[in-house]
C-alpha cells in the first residue's frame, strides 16, 4: 500500500469520525429531551436498553462483532443516561470484584459506584435509596446458588429488574511471582471452590488451612498487596487496582464458569418481547403438592428454566422454591400460569419480571 492510499484511507477515517461525533451528541441532546419530559425520574429502561442492544447487534453487517457492538452501545447509552441524572448502583466492593466487572457490563462506566462489603449492604443501599440500583450475584455455574441472595430476595421489598451473565477468570496474584514464597491465600470461597483443582495440582506446599476467606475477591487483593508471602484470586481488574504481578491466569477448574448477577432495583419493568420472570413460591404440606404447584406451567405452555429449593427460616422442615421461568408476567399464558399458580400455592411472590440475556 502506497503513501497516498494511507493519506487516503486516513482522511476517510477522519470523516467518520466527524460523523460519529455529530451523532453521538444529537443522541444526547434527544436524551437530555427525553429527562427533561420524563416526570417519573428513572432514566435506566431495562426492557428499551435491551430493545436497542437486540437491534443494534441483528442488524450489525460487521466486521465487528455482535458482543463488540453490543459493549459499544452500552457504552453509548450510560453516557447519555448521565446526561438525564446522575446514577449510583451499590455492588460487593472494594473495586476490583466481579461484581463491579458485572455493574459495569450492565450500566457501562458513567456511574457511580457505592461498594459495599457484604450482599446484605446492597440490599440495604437500595432500600434506604442511597442507591438507585444494586447488582448481587445469584448463582455460578459450577457452585449453584447464592444462598444469602435468595435469603434477602425473600424478604426484601425490592425487584428484581435485570440479570447479567458474567463469565468468571480467576487469577492468582502477589506481590511478587514466586510461588515458592507463598504460604498463605486470601480469596472468597466460592473462588476458592472454583479453583480447588488448580490449587492441589499447582499449590500442593500451601496448606488448605492457609486458604482465608474474605468478604470479595477485591478484598483478597487489598490483603495479599500488604504481605509478600501472600496471594490472592481474584480478578484482573483487581491486580490493577491493587498493584500485585498476576502468578497464573485462568485458573478456574471450569473453563466456562460464569457467575449471574441479578439487578436490584424499585420500579417495574415493561416487557421487552424477550423475558424472564422469576418468583418464590411455596407448597402445603401433603402428598403431590409440589407437582399442582407446577402444573399452572405445563399447561399454560410456560417453560420453566430453574428450580431451587431453599429453607423457609419461618418453620422447621419447610422449603420455598425459587423459579425462574420465560417470559414476562403480563405475558397472556404466563398471567394465567401465575393466577392458577396463586390459587394453589400456600406462599407466593413475584419478584420481577425483566429482560433475559
């Protein structure tokens, strides 16, 4: 390629660019529109938002693609948000957890984060209103469910308005790389269940006594910066944050593990054409009761996707089931699963509606 084809080519960029910008902030200025009309003071639209990204990445002709376009317009739709009203959305800190990673995802980066140091804390941020939203994880793909999050999920007030997928790397990290010096390792436990494999085949010297739990994988990382014979698992971002050499890369036993999130939040979300409805329910006490809790399902043709008993807390013995199911609660047949299912169950609470990833 000539010198000339590069100007060439260089000053086609520069137009574009020029385009871009113009764009971008005739969008805003619609956004700005758009807050100034609104009376209701939310300005984060889960059901528009994924209306948009749906579109943006079925009609990308490429060479980008669909998760490069789809992390583009987040991007592009957290900035304009800002330009409506300032934003803050409580999550499992200090910075540098999987949970800010999934805040992130979700919202984009024009927002304010509030760390919090346990699942409880962003239950109460959200609450209090201290925050507009929080992010929690519910369940990971190799340890199951969260149990403390769907402890809170039963008795909060709060809806559940949104679901993030986050495919989970763990890292180990120190201060300094060699894993012969290390005789301790902070981390969560469920990294630690993660990692167990990785950890006896690689780590065989370091005692599973020395494995700490902490209260998030950031937290681990703030510890192991402070003692040179320590490490940590955690994040990348986390090794950023924290000034420490990653060890070894990827070290979960699972390849594919990935971590859902849930969004916290107080409004009700409209259906997006692509749904998901999730609920607590809970059965009498007597022969096939958990089967006529189900069958409002099969016959309304409502496709059920996840199932998880729990303990009650209120009576000894007795079990709530949360569920997860397709579709939207306005949605015609799951309506009418959900008002037969009413009538059957001796508890039961609907916990939102929202789009599915």
């Amino acid at each position: 390629m000539t010198h000339e084809q590069l100007k060439q080519l260089r000053y086609e960029i520069d137009k574009i660019d020029g385009e871009i910008l113009k764009l971008v902030n005739k969008r805003a200025e619609f956004a700005q529109k758009i807050g100034f009309i609104k009376k209701n003071n939310i300005i984060y639209r889960p059901e528009r938002e994924a209306q948009i990204l749906a579109r943006m990445q079925q009609d990308n002709p490429g060479p980008l693609d669909s998760a490069r376009i789809a992390q583009l317009f987040t991007e592009i739709m957290s900035i304009c948000r800002a330009l409506e009203k300032p934003m803050t959305v409580a999550c499992l800190g200090p910075q540098g957890t999987f949970s800010e990673e999934a805040a992130t995802k979700r919202f984009g980066s024009a927002f304010t984060t509030l760390p919090c140091d346990s699942i409880d804390a962003v239950f109460r941020s959200v609450e209090s209103s201290r925050a507009g939203y929080g992010v929690v994880p519910v369940e990971n793909s190799t340890e199951g469910a969260v149990g403390r999050t769907l402890d809170l999920l039963l008795q909060t007030s709060l809806t559940v308005c949104g679901e993030i997928q986050l495919p989970v790397h763990q890292c180990l990290m120190a201060i300094q790389a060699d894993l012969t010096k290390i005789d301790k390792i902070f981390s969560h436990p469920q990294s630690f269940a993660q990692c167990h494999h990785w950890l006896q085949t690689t780590l065989p010297g370091v005692s599973s006594t020395a494995y700490i739990n902490t209260s998030s994988n950031a937290d681990a990382a703030r510890l192991a910066a402070q003692d040179e014979h320590a490490a940590a698992i955690a994040s990348k971002r986390a090794a950023d944050f924290y000034n420490l050499k990653i060890c070894a890369e990827n070290i979960e036993d699972d390849s594919k593990n990935t971590t859902r999130f849930l969004v916290l939040g107080t409004q009700k979300v409209t259906p997006s054409g692509k749904d998901k409805t999730s609920l607590v329910m809970s059965a009498g006490n007597y022969a096939g009761a958990i089967h006529k809790l189900l069958t409002p399902f099969a016959v309304n043709d409502v496709s059920m996707t996840r199932l998880e008993s729990r303990p009650s807390r209120i009576h000894l013995w007795q079990y709530v089931f949360f569920v997860d199911i397709e579709g939207h609660q306005k949605d015609a047949n799951v309506a009418k699963a959900l008002k037969e299912l009413n009538e059957k169950a001796s508890f039961l609470k609907i916990l939102g509606s929202y789009p599915a990833t």
